[in-house]
C-alpha cells in the first residue's frame, strides 16, 4: 500500500509575529481576514489613519502577534470615506488645493456655491443641464465660437440700446410676419 502525502492548510499560530503584506480573503461588514505570507488565514483589525474599506483581493500592510492589525494599504481597490459630523473645511496655506480622479470628479448636495477673484474652466467638451438660468454679467460679454445654434421653443427676446447684425456674407430674416418699427 502507497503512502499518500497529505496537504496540509498553514495553521494560523496566534503567538507568531507578523509585519508583511497580506491578501483581503473575507470581507463581512466589520470583520476582515486575510491570508498571511506563511498562507495562514488571520483575522485582521483595520488601523489605519483614514476609514478604508478593503475588498477581496486587497494587499494590506499587517502587524502584529495574538492580535493582528492592517496598517497600511499596499495595493487596494476598496473605498475610503471621510465622514464628519457638522463642517468641514479644507485649507493649503500658501498653495493650492488639487482634486483628481481617474474616472471623473462629482460634487453632490444641495447647492454649490464659488467664490473666487478669477473663474476658468477648459474642456475638451461641456453640457449643462438647468430647469432656469439666469446670468448677470456687470461689464461685457464675449463669446467667441465656430459656431453658434440657438432654439428657443417659445418666445426669444433681446433688449439693447443698440443692435447691429453684421455678416461677411449672407444675412437673412425668415418669419411668417416681419414687423419693423
């Protein structure tokens, strides 16, 4: 009779001490294991300075013995949310404050509200959606296009002192009535 060799899993040994990465296993609510260097399954403590949620599949930063604590995110694709009760104000003394995403930046609540000395925005492209819009421009307006297409379903009205309408080529006024004066 052929002896069989027999696998064994790695038996997580509380009394180890451990400081090396390790894989996101299970993921349930608060509770989170991981998969040691040693291939041993621990349940692990999530220490971290921000609220990180790890996913299956994370590499985590963990130390420690009976207890066994996350540290640290080495490679991630969980999600960290920084939820704060009342205000939250975001300063860089003598810099500049920069937010970037990979697939896209949103800005949701009830209102927005910019205030600032100089407003740029440069796009490759831009949509706005609004139920009304009401613009108040103190001093001049210019705008500068390729080309300009607007539709009004209902009544358009423009006001001035002064109008002029000046084409290089054709200029035309097509209407059922045409009312002058």
């Amino acid at each position: 009779m052929a002896a069989h060799a027999r696998l064994e899993e790695p038996v997580f040994n509380p009394g180890q001490r451990n400081l090396g990465p390790a894989r996101v296993v299970l993921v349930e609510g608060p509770r989170v294991e991981v998969e040691l260097e040693s291939g041993a399954r621990a349940p692990v403590t999530m220490a971290l300075a921000l609220p990180y949620r790890p996913v299956v599949g994370d590499t985590l930063l963990v130390i420690g013995d009976e207890r066994r604590y996350a540290i640290g995110v080495i490679e991630g694709r969980g999600r960290t949310e920084l939820t704060t009760e009342g205000d939250l104000h975001l300063h860089a003394r003598n810099g500049a404050l920069t937010l970037g995403a990979d697939r896209g930046v949103r800005v949701l609540g009830p209102g927005l509200e910019v205030i600032v000395e100089r407003f740029a925005v440069t796009a490759s492209s831009a949509v706005e959606k609004v139920g009304t819009l009401f613009q108040r421009v103190r001093e001049m307006m210019h705008v500068h296009a390729g080309e300009s297409h607007v539709v009004v379903a209902g009544t358009s009205l423009q006001r001035a002192k002064k109008v002029a309408v000046v084409a290089e080529e054709t200029a035309s006024v097509n209407g059922k009535q045409i009312l002058l004066g």
